[in-house]
C-alpha cells in the first residue's frame, strides 16, 4: 500500500513539472513576437541657430527631444524604453563626440554655459558661427543600438577668457629713487621682473624705505612709455603693501598725470607681484630678520677723524639712525685712514664693534661693501680688519645697513 501511494504521489509531482515547463514555454513565445527591434528616434530642437553670452550662461540654450523606438509591437499593456545618450560632435561621422547620458528619458536640457564648454572642448573657435551636430543612440538590452536622425544647430560661443585689465607687456623693469642705483639709465639686470603667468610679473629686490618708484617696459630707460603707476585719485602712502595700478605715459587717459608707487616705511628687501589680469599688485616684506643684530647707537672712531681716538667721542661722531636697521653719518675723514664703528659714545665699551671680514681687503672696499661685527664673544676674537677711507681728504657720507651687513661711502 506504501509502495502504490509513493508511486502515484511521483505521478502527480512530474505532471505539476510538465505543466510548469509548458506554461514558461508558452510564456516565452507570446513574448517573442511582441519585442521588435523598434524604430531610430526621430530627434528634434528648439533652436537651429543660437548665439550664446555670458550674461545668460545659466539659461537653457537648447531642449532636445526624440520619439520613441517603440520596441514593443502591441503597446495596449505598456511601452518599454531604452537608455539614451545625446552626442554631439563637430563632424557628421561623429568620430569623436562627447556623450550625455539620459536615462530613460526622451528629452535633454543644455544651458547656454554647458553649451558653450562642450563647443570650446571639442575646439570650436570662439565668437564665429559653426555647425554642432547632434544624434540620439538608443540602446536597448546590450546589443541592440539605434541611432536617431542628425540635427545640425548654428551656434556661436562665447570666449570663456576674460582680457587683462591692462595689456600684458613683454618685458618689466623697476626703477626710482626706492631703488640704490635711483633713476640709473639703462637698468641693471636685478632690476628686471620675472614674467610668473602669462599676466603676471615678480620681482624680489632691496628698495629704500618711503621713497618712489615705478616701472616701465624699456631696460634701457630710453622709452618710458607705457609706465605702470598709481591712478592719481589714490593716496600712495596708503597702498605701499599693494592696490590697483594704471598704465600712463604718451597716449594714455592719464597724459603722466598718475602717481609713483611708495615703498615702505623701512629700508628691505621686497617681493613685488604685479597682476596684469586685474591691474593690481602686491608688496611683500621678504628681508627676514638682520644679518647683524641692530644696536640702539652707532659711533665712529678712528685715525682720520678730527682728534683721533679722543673719548669720550664727540656728538658729531655720532650716526643718525635713519630707518629700522640703517644709520648713517656725514664726517671728514683724512685720506687712506683706518676706521671702525662701536655702540658707545664713552669709549669705555668697545664690544661689539663693526669692521671688515679678515679674509676681505679693505683696499677693494673703500666704497661699500660688507662687514661683520667683531669683539668679546664674536666669531672673529677682535681678528677682523678696520676700514680704510676713499684716497682723497674730505667729506663722505657712510651708510651702515644691518639688515643686510652692508654699508655704502659715498661724497654728499
């Protein structure tokens, strides 16, 4: 009995299987004549000749649309749909487009922006009239690929390049009285900037502190039109870290009616950037900390001077401090004399004094040069050279620069 209702339950189980198997196959041939390869979608715009502008970058430029391929035979129960993708390319063989997929939708947006990057990507010319040509792929499953018909659009870009404010020179230089060398003719390499972009120039060089300066395109100084200077309605004195600049000189709206730039306050070395895209430009303070440690006072002493190395000295041996790390004096000094600095006036204290590196000629040095600070402590235990003054008597004005270990002789 067992056996009997094992054998009709496996009878009743294999006809439950066959009738599955013939309900998917039915299943599966009512389906096969209902999916066609469907029909290319015929695409259409809203334009077929726009001029694009900037203004108007975030309005839509262009409305695509396209019909359905209509992959299914009998649509009374519902439509399928494919994934679509617009290309667009600057030739009918769309050799190499640039594509935007859709989804499953029949209609694309382009604002006049996205627009105008895709024709500047592709390398359409700006500010000219040319042809974008424009096609729906259809793809449906994996394999099947429709293509639509192809629209050509006469469209104009717009350059997404904005022009300098003021027109790049080839070449800058820097000159004035913020300069050591002053007004000198014709510029000294140094004085030349460095072209940093294609509208922008640096240069990092020492200037004089609260004096003038501007720059112009000639290094020989022969032609000092265009020159670069400040808009004469501005203050100077207020943009001496930076601001807007204007070019003026023979044919300018300003007729040399604009003002010099200022340098700073104190004496340094500078970083100046001058940005030609928005004729602006920045000063930075790139000194750094001085080479010698700046004393409170400065006196001189030595052979040449009148009375020798009489102490305590006299007011006259004293330096003027004329900025934050620079002083300088104006004293007869007897021809071919050695010479030297302290920082107290009573002689009773003659650490630190300023002299000459012993590896250095003071000979080759009567006019400028550098120097070190010698004494008690220093590096040099009292070996470095005095000064020598120039070969004839008179008087000399000597210019010492902390910030740099630097100084300067020079007839007043």
């Amino acid at each position: 009995m067992a056996i009997n209702q094992y054998i009709q339950r496996k009878k009743a189980q294999t006809a439950i299987i066959t009738l599955m198997l013939l309900f998917a196959a039915c299943e599966s041939d009512l389906m096969k004549p209902t999916i066609g390869e469907g029909t290319p979608p015929a695409l259409s715009s809203s334009a077929n000749e726009l001029v694009l502008a900037r203004t108007d970058s975030a309005n839509v430029a262009l409305n695509l649309s396209w019909t359905s391929p209509g992959y299914l035979e009998n649509t009374e129960a519902g439509d399928v749909t494919g994934n679509y993708f617009v290309e667009i390319d600057q030739s009918e063989d769309f050799s190499a487009p640039k594509s935007f997929a859709t989804g499953n939708n029949l209609q694309r947006s382009f604002t006049v922006y996205a627009l105008n990057k895709i024709m500047l990507d592709l390398g359409y010319e700006a500010d000219l009239a040319q042809n974008l040509f424009i096609r729906v792929k259809s793809v449906f499953f994996t394999t099947e690929t429709l293509y639509s018909t192809t629209l050509s659009v006469k469209v104009t870009p717009y350059t997404t390049i904005i022009p300098p404010a003021i027109e790049v020179p080839e070449q800058l230089w820097i000159s004035g009285d913020a300069l050591p060398t002053g007004w000198n003719q014709p510029f000294l390499p140094e004085q030349q900037f460095s072209k940093e972009t294609s509208t922008s120039f640096s240069i990092t060089i020492d200037l004089l502190g609260g004096k003038d300066y501007e720059m112009i395109t000639d290094g020989t100084g022969a032609n000092w039109t265009p020159c670069y200077r400040i808009d004469p309605a501005l203050d100077p004195a207020t943009m001496v870290w930076g601001g807007s600049f204007v070019w003026d000189g023979e044919g300018s709206a300003y007729s040399w009616g604009s003002k010099k730039f200022l340098s700073p306050p104190n004496d340094g070395t500078y970083k100046i950037t001058m940005d030609f895209q928005e004729a602006t430009f920045k000063v930075e303070d790139v000194s750094g900390p001085p080479v010698i440690e700046v004393p409170a006072e400065l006196w001189i002493y030595g052979d040449g001077l009148t009375g020798g190395w009489v102490t305590p000295f006299p007011a006259e041996r004293q330096f003027e401090k004329i900025s934050d790390t620079k002083f300088s004096i104006t004293i007869f000094i007897a021809a071919s004399t050695p010479y030297e600095m302290i920082t107290d006036g009573t002689g009773a204290n003659w650490t630190p004094c300023y002299r000459i590196d012993p590896a250095l000629d003071p000979a080759e040095m009567i006019w400028g040069g550098s120097f070190v600070w010698d004494g008690e402590g220093s590096d040099y235990i009292w070996g470095s050279k005095k000064f020598l003054s120039p070969p004839d008597d008179g008087e000399y004005t000597i210019t010492l620069d902390f910030q740099t270990a630097t100084f300067v002789v020079a007839t007043p």
